[in-house]
C-alpha cells in the first residue's frame, strides 16, 4: 500500500494578506504575535513563515481571523449577523 501524500496550499503572510483583502500585514502579524494562528502556520526549512488558508480538520483561516479581530464597518471581513 502506497502511503498517501497530502497538498498543502501555504501563501507567505504578504500573500495571504493580499488573498483576503487587507491592505496591510498588520493584522496579521498581530495575530501571530499573539499566537492566535498557530494552527495554520507552516515553517519552511529556512525558517520562512507560510499560512495556510484551508487546514484540515481547522476552520478555515477568515473565519479564524474573523473571530478574533475586533467588528467595525471598514473591516474587510464582515462579521455575519
């Protein structure tokens, strides 16, 4: 039996910031620095800091970071009532 190979799809952080909208990584350094997406964090060899936005058996990473961020009307994830 053939063991199974898993697909990560992992962006760099200014990558993810730009997939989700933002204008900046700010927002997503500060989760990071609060060790809020440590789940969805994948470290390359060379210590490079990629984030995937669909882990298995996680929710995806918007609804982490909708989650945890602060609602005002000019975010770029809208909080869903």
């Amino acid at each position: 039996m053939k063991p199974k190979s898993f697909q990560i799809e992992a962006y760099t952080i200014s990558e993810t910031s730009r997939i989700l909208g933002y204008k900046s990584t700010k927002t997503l350094y500060r989760l990071l620095n609060r060790d809020v997406l440590e789940d969805y964090i994948y470290l390359e060899q060379s210590g490079r800091v990629y984030l995937m936005l669909e882990p298995p058996n996680f929710p995806t990473l918007a609804e982490k970071i909708r989650a945890n961020i602060q609602y005002r009307k000019n975010n770029i994830i809208k909080r869903f009532i």
